[in-house]
C-alpha cells in the first residue's frame, strides 16, 4: 500500500503501518521532552504505545478472521495514529453474520481484559498501593488492561463508524430492510455526535473531534447503503453508458489535456485499432505532466488493466466491486466483446434519477 510499511501477514491479511504513525510517536517524543520527562519514562510510554496499538491490529484481526468465516475475505488492515482499519470486501448482508464479525473486534479487547487483570491478580499487583501513575515495568500491564477495556466500550458505542454502530444496525436489520435499520443507527449515531460536539465544547476539544467524526460516518454509511439498496434489482445494463470519450494509445497527453478542458469526461477509454484496451483518468493525465510533458504519450500512463464486468452481473454486486478495487471506470462485457462502460459518477446520477421518479 502506498505512503505504508509491510509489518507482515496471517490467514492472507496482509497489515500495513502509515508513515503517519511516525508523526505520532515523534510528537510523544518532542512533546515530553519539553515537558521535561526523563528519557526512560518516554521510553515506557513509546512501548506501551507499541503494545497498545498491537492490540488494535489483534482487534482488526477479529473482524477480518470473523469474515473468513463468511467467505469474505479482507483485503489488509491499516495502522494510522488515530487506530487501525481492516478493509473488508464487503459486509455480510446477514444480519447474524454481520453482528459477529462487528462484535469480534470488540470482544477480543475485552478477552484481552480479562487475560491481562488475570496476570495483575497472580503477579500479586496491589491497586490500592499504587504510588506511581506513571508508566514503567511495574504498571504497563494494568494501563494495557485498562485501555483494552476502554477500546471495547468505545466501540461499542451506538454509532457509525464504531462497530457498535453495525451491531445495532444488524439487531435492527433482523425485523426491518437493512437500508431502514442502517438510517435509524446512522440517526442514533449523529444524535450522540451533537452530544459530544455540545458536551466538549465546554469541557474537552477533543470530544468536538470524536464527534464531528461520528457525525460524519454516520451520514456517510447511511448514503453507502441507501445507494446501495436502491441498486439491488436493476442490472450493469441499465447504467450502461453507450457514448464516452476515446483517446488513442498512441496519442500525446496534449491531446488529453484538450479533451479535458473541452469536456465533461474525467476518463477515457484508450483504444488502438479502434478496440478499446484500457482507460485513461484525469489523475492519470496530471501524474503524466509532471512526471514528464505534454508529448508524453497516453500509453505511458494509461491504465491498461481495467476492471471488466458482465452486461447481466447485478449493478450493486457491480458497484460494490468497483468501490473495492477503486476503479471509477469499468469495461461492460458481453459475450466477450466491449460494449461500453459503467462510470461511478454515472451510476450516482442514475441513482438520483430513478430515485425522483418513483417519489
């Protein structure tokens, strides 16, 4: 993955480390220093950071091994400053499913609780003898077990993006339509963001961040799933776009930078002997500027391994398999030979048109 470190991988999911993670284990540093702390104490706090976010990626990994279980597969997990991402496939459409591979993140956490007060409890630690509240050998175990725990509640919390969010939305989905159950936990959700917006306004910032971010998960999981509901039932035929712009292979990037700025397209498809053999994006146009000029030609920077589904292949299986290998542009088949092409942005606007049309 790009901007990430390969750390490794288990059962095929591979985890990844953001070079943002850097920022943050500096900004620990630099800003203890300043403080005045000794070197040994900022050493503790960057290994219980180390072993804190070690949970994370076990947590992540309680997702993902609950997915395997349901055929899905996950296709790595992302460490970042502010937590880790496993990015499934997809979501089970199951409710049951969907509630246990939501609720295994949180239980790992909370297995790990458990296993770590256990060892506090053999080991003889003594709580209410506790004399330091600093982190060193003596009391990693107990903050470890201590944030583990606060881990698994805050997940839990009702509200996209925190599992707790899919867990109520698949109670919900066992009695009502999944894009009904996903609106009224995306609703619950943003209720609770206005609170902590509110609540930290006038007692902690970084409630205010919490959340903004959960207001706007919310509304972004309950738009995914409305669009994707509203998709089940038509085919890749009926978005199917006939008319697109084409650029030859071997044209120069001039010649896209024209078509460009004389049209709406933000993609091409690129042919050669007029059979279309990729596609060209407006991303792709820049990167190829900068990286050389306009005489560049198309071939060098065009995309020639593009996405490729069938005419009859369901439109939200269709969708959904785009939004996952990140492809704006996909080539619709059938029997074998090019038909035309699935654009995401065009399917948003065939959204918004068959959705004003059955009001």
């Amino acid at each position: 993955m790009k901007f990430s470190l390969f750390l490794g991988k288990y059962k095929n999911v591979k985890v990844f480390i953001h070079w943002t993670f850097s920022l943050l284990l500096l900004w620990i540093i630099i800003s203890n220093l300043r403080q005045g702390m000794p070197w040994i104490d900022i050493f503790w706090i960057i290994i219980f950071v180390l072993a804190l976010f070690f949970c994370v990626v076990l947590h992540e990994f309680g997702h993902a091994l609950a997915a395997q279980k349901y055929g899905i597969q996950t296709k790595d997990i992302v460490l970042y400053p502010i937590g880790g991402i496993a990015r499934l496939e997809k979501l089970p459409e199951d409710p049951k499913q969907e509630l246990w591979v939501a609720i295994a993140g949180p239980l790992v956490n909370i297995g790990l609780f458990i296993i770590l007060s256990t060892i506090l409890s053999i080991t003889g630690f003594d709580l209410e003898n506790l004399e330091e509240i600093k982190i060193n050998p003596n009391t990693i175990i107990l903050y470890l077990a201590s944030a583990n725990l606060v881990l698994a509640l805050f997940n839990l919390l009702p509200a996209f993006p925190m599992d707790g969010g899919r867990v109520l939305r698949a109670f919900l989905a066992i009695r009502l339509p999944r894009a009904k159950a996903t609106q009224i936990a995306g609703g619950i959700g943003q209720f609770l963001a206005i609170f902590f917006i509110f609540f930290g306004l006038f007692n902690n910032p970084i409630l205010v961040l919490i959340g903004l971010f959960i207001f706007l998960g919310a509304g972004a999981e309950v738009s995914h799933t409305q669009q994707e509901s509203f998709l089940k039932g038509y085919k890749v035929n009926d978005a199917l776009m006939l008319k697109f712009q084409i650029i030859s292979f071997d044209a120069p990037l001039s010649k896209a930078v024209e078509k460009l700025l004389n049209s709406q397209a933000t993609h091409f498809v690129v042919v050669k002997d007029d059979v279309a053999i990729g596609t060209l994006s407006r991303n792709e146009i820049i990167k190829g500027l900068q990286e050389g000029n306009e005489s560049t030609l198309v071939e060098k920077v065009a995309d020639f391994n593009p996405l490729k589904i069938e005419t009859q292949q369901d439109l939200d299986e269709a969708w959904r398999n785009m939004m996952s290998k990140n492809k704006k542009v996909a080539f619709v088949i059938e029997n074998g030979h090019f038909l035309g092409i699935l654009d995401q942005e065009n399917i948003s606007e065939f959204v918004m048109v068959k959705s004003a049309l059955t009001k």
